[in-house]
C-alpha cells in the first residue's frame, strides 16, 4: 500500500502546450516544496474542444470548469489554472490555495518585420480573440489617425503567431507572460505599456487549486502564494466582479504595488471598459492605502469595487453589451 505521504500528487492541466509548460513549473515547485513526485494529469476542458470565439461561448469558466469537476471528484489533489479565466466567484468547496509571483501582466504584439504597433499601415490586420484587446487596439489607432482592422482568432500560440509568419495577418497581440513560459517571448516585437493596453484582470497570474477538505495540502501549497502578487489580483478581480462582466468582457485592470523599503504601501488600480470599435472607452484610476497584514483582503476589494462604481457612473455599463442581472 502506498503512504499518503509519498504517493505522487496528480495535478490537473488542461492539455495545449502552455497549460503543461505552466503546470511543469508548478510541479517542479511542489515536488521541490513536498518532496512528492507530481504527475501531470492531462484533462480537456470544454474551451479547448469548441472552435467558437471565446466572446460567443462566454468566456468565464470554460477552461476551468472540466479541471474543478476533477477535483470535486477526487481525480485529481490540485489544479493550475491561468488565474485570468477564473470566474471571480470562488466556490466554496474548493481552495485558491495559492496565486504564485506573477509573470509580466502586459500584452505583446508580435507583427511582421519587426514592426511596433505605430509602425502598422493604416488598415492592418491585427489578430486576437479578446475584445479588451480590440476595444483599446482599435482606440490607440484611433489616437494615431489611422485605422486597424481587428480579427478574432483562436488557437493556440503557435497557431495565432502562424497567422503572421504565413502573412495572413500584419500581427497577433498575445500575453508576454505565455510568452515567456514557452520560451518564445523574443519574437515579441513590442510590449504593450499599461498606459495604452491594459490586460486582463490577473493577466500573467498563474492559480493553484484543490478541494477544501484537503486542508493539509491546501497548507503546504500556501507557501506557493506571493502576498503582493495576491493583493493586486485580488483588486483586479474585485472591479471585474464588480462591473458583473466575464473574461470575455472588454474590460481590462492592472494594479501596482508601490513599496517603501520592504513594505507595500500604496496600491494604484487602473480599469478600462470600452467598446470593441474603440469608439468609447471609460479609463479611470484610483490610488489607496495597503495594510501591513497580507490576510486583511478588504482594502483591494474595496479598491475594485469602488472604483468600478465611478466607471459604471461614467456610462461604463452601456459598453460591455448584455449584463447579467
């Protein structure tokens, strides 16, 4: 009979190159933290096996859901997940037992020849499935004189950066952070600044769950969790929780940490909704005080919530079209 104690740990992943990439890191941290062999159990979710747009199928939850019945189930002790397609409401059978150091949270546009995205002609093609994206590309054109055309597409890396090695689109816009995690970040032409594309909210955050009742793993995965990563997801989430949109929402959230010495300090959280034309965009920004405990969560959620609040009084809920009541 194998012991409790050196039994390998099944961790759930779904299936594409990022996913087992992230997963292999995260494994590679529990084994190292356990000293457990951790295998990777290979679960397809419902996002991957639809050919829809992310938009259509409602984005939130169908990478996660196929993973978090596998856990209920006992098939598998913890999951990875890409925290930005976590839905924002944490059930209460499961344990987000730990919110890593975050990758960089920006986009990156990867064009044909090298080009910046001022650089693009007018009228270019740019790629991604994600209507933030569209909202605040086609809004940057917009602010330069010109014009880009914006094409939703699906697949995964190798597939969407395809699209412009074969010239069928000028660029891809994908986040750095999977990038980075597959080892392609170089073929990055620019990345994104905050000040004109913000990311998704928890862009780049990588989330480790299991179920409640595994209250002894869930302590030992704890020391996975970066408190400052922790805090500013926690805002983030908060404001897209707040303005009741999905990841598939055009909304995106970034917040920073400001430290004095050792200690955070201050906690800057910017939002932007907009529509997909680019047309509109409500961006709004609001600075508070962090507490020195890293388990007093109400100061970022406080922070998102009110900070949506003043995006919503400023026409906000007008551009995300259906809102759930």
């Amino acid at each position: 009979m194998t012991d409790s104690t050196t039994r390998a740990l099944r961790l759930g992943t779904r299936r594409s190159k990022l996913a087992m990439a992230q997963s292999g890191q995260v494994a590679e941290a529990v084994h190292a933290l356990t000293g457990r062999p951790v295998e990777l159990v290979e679960i397809t979710t419902y996002g991957d096996t639809s050919r829809e747009h992310l938009a259509q199928i409602g984005g939130t939850g169908v990478f996660v859901s196929a993973l978090r019945d596998a856990l209920l189930a006992g098939e598998i002790d913890f999951a990875v997940h890409s925290l930005k397609d976590l839905p924002t409401t944490q059930p209460e059978d499961l344990t987000l037992a730990a919110i890593p150091v975050r990758e960089d949270p920006r986009d990156a546009l990867i064009a044909r020849d090298g080009l910046r995205f001022e650089q693009l002609p007018d009228g270019a093609r740019v790629g991604t499935g994600s209507p933030r994206r569209m909202a605040q590309l086609n809004a940057w054109a917009r602010s330069l004189g010109r014009r880009v055309e914006t094409v939703p597409i699906r697949g995964n890396i190798d597939t969407r950066i395809g699209f412009v090695e074969k010239g069928e689109l000028d660029a891809v816009v994908l986040a750095a952070a999977g990038l980075t995690r597959i080892g392609r970040i170089d073929e990055a032409t620019q990345l994104l600044s905050p000040d004109v594309v913000l990311p998704a909210p928890g862009q780049g955050a990588l989330a480790i769950e299991c179920a409640a009742v595994n209250a002894d793993l869930a302590a030992r995965l704890a020391e996975l969790d970066d408190p400052d990563t922790r805090v500013a997801v926690t805002a983030e989430r908060s404001l897209l929780a707040a303005l009741e949109a999905g990841c598939s929402a055009p909304v995106g959230a970034l917040a920073d940490l400001k430290r004095d010495e050792q200690t955070v300090t201050e906690l800057h959280l910017r939002g932007v909704v907009g529509t997909t034309d680019g047309s509109t965009l409500v961006q709004m920004s609001t600075t508070g005080h962090v507490p020195a405990s890293p388990d007093d969560a109400a100061t970022p959620l406080n922070m998102g919530r009110e900070l949506a609040a003043e995006m919503l009084a400023k026409g906000a809920a007008g551009l995300m079209g259906e809102r759930a009541l």
